[in-house]
C-alpha cells in the first residue's frame, strides 16, 4: 500500500493496483548490486496513465513521476512483451466470470483517430489521414474489444478481425450495428459461430430479412456510443501521436483497464 498518503488524486487507488499490480513483471535485479535501483512499477505505470488522460508530450511529465525516459522506456517494453495487453485480458475475463461483463448483447462501432506521423495502419479518408479505432462493448457499455486499423477500409469488413482481439473467450450472444454493418455474408459468418447479427437494413434494401423485436435492441447502440466519449476522455487517443500502431494499440489498453476498474 506505499504511496497512498502522497498519491495523486488521479493516480491508481490501492485497490486498482492491487488488481493489476501483482501481473506486471517483477524488477530484475542484478548480481553485482551495481547500478540505479528500478523506479517501481506503480509509480511508472502512474506516470504513463498521466500521458495517457492528458495527452502531453511525454518530456512534460510532472516530476512527482519518475523520468519521462523511464516511464517511456518501461511503457515500449511492456508494449513489446505484451504485459499490457495480458493484463486487460486477466482482468476483463475474471469480470466476466464474476457476471460484470454481460455479453448477452454486445455493440460494435468504430471511430476515427487522426494520425500526426503516420507509420502502420494509417489510411487517407475526407477528414485527412488517420487510423480506425474498433471498439465493441458490452450490455453495459463496458469495452470487451478494441482493434486498430486504417481509416480506409469500411466497417464491415473489420468486424471479423475486432472479434478477433476480444478481451474474453466468449463470442457475444448478438452483436449489434448500425445499417454500416448489414451484410448477408457477415450474417451468415456470425450465424455459423453462434453469433446473431443485428444491424438495420439500408434505405436501398429490397429484401428485408431483419425487422420487428430483434432489431429493437438497435435502440441501445447509445452504449458504444458511450464508451467511445469515455475513451476520448483520453486524450492520447484522441490524436495518434504514436507512430508504431502498437504502441497506440497499448494506449487503447491502458484506457480500457481503467475504464473497467471504476466501477469495482
């Protein structure tokens, strides 16, 4: 429980850490005993969590974190080695076996995230050039999946690759869209994996093979619609400054890990 006296309001509180602390790597330490002693991992994980909310540059970080080098360096490592995704993974499927995640309904959208530098799933759109955030949600509106791809491509053909990086074994029970995501051939895919596809029909739709009851679950989407406005109360999301999608991706997870752990 150290550092609880000095935390910062908008630090990680003792029982959040004590979720997820105890699932980063110890710090190594060598033989000889030579050399500065490691910054724990609370306190640098703090101090990436302050870049994360506020989305400054991370020579601005305030001096009651350790280094920005530091924290920069211990956030690519943990990036690289897939820490932060196995943590998000650990924490959102011990929610859903507790019942805290409810997959019954699950809501699909995306969102688009202008890219400064470039790099790695960046695609040209009407708004500039930027990157696709996927994101699906739960009953509640809690994030079970985010994906990050290039503007360009549509919707629909993303959802098979975001179910993909789900956080939990489990395939939600109906997944829900926008008329974006109507497609027969999606249908059929999620069909055959047990997944019923809801999503209304276009305008120019002849056919009509959704309609009445089901489709009254599209009146829910405002929960994805939440979960977007509670990411981009990150700013780091908001704008990609990250040129390697991964390290953005990693952005993505540490925002989702919060947004799970303020409700316990």
């Amino acid at each position: 429980m150290a550092h609880a006296a000095s935390r910062h309001p908008r630090d990680l509180t003792d029982q959040q850490w004590d979720l997820i602390g105890r699932f980063l790597p110890e710090l190594p330490r060598r033989e000889d005993g030579r050399g500065r002693p490691w910054r724990e991992n609370r306190l640098v994980l703090n101090g990436i969590l302050w870049i994360l909310r506020t989305g400054a540059p991370w020579a601005d970080l305030p001096d009651r974190y350790p280094s920005y080098q530091t924290c920069h360096r211990r956030f690519q490592r943990w990036v690289r080695s897939g820490v932060l995704r196995s943590v998000l993974e650990i924490l959102a499927q011990a929610l859903h076996d507790e019942g805290y995640l409810d997959l019954q309904e699950a809501f699909i959208d995306g969102s688009f995230a202008q890219a400064k530098r470039g790099g790695a799933a960046v695609g040209k759109t009407k708004r500039g050039k930027g990157s696709k955030i996927m994101a699906i949600a739960d009953c509640q509106g809690r994030p079970v999946a985010v994906h990050v791809e290039s503007a360009t491509p549509h919707e629909v053909t993303l959802v098979r690759a975001t179910l993909a990086e789900r956080f939990v074994r489990q395939l939600p029970v109906r997944l829900i869209g926008d008329n974006a995501y109507e497609s027969d051939r999606l249908d059929a895919e999620l069909a055959h994996r047990g997944v019923e596809l809801i999503a209304p029909h276009r305008r120019t739709r002849t056919q009509r093979t959704q309609d009445g009851r089901p489709l009254r679950r599209h009146q829910r989407r405002w929960k994805i619609e939440r979960l977007f406005a509670w990411l981009q109360n990150f700013r780091r999301i908001v704008v990609r400054y990250e040129r390697l999608v991964e390290n953005f991706l990693g952005m993505l997870h540490l925002a989702c890990c919060v947004i799970l752990l303020r409700g316990l």
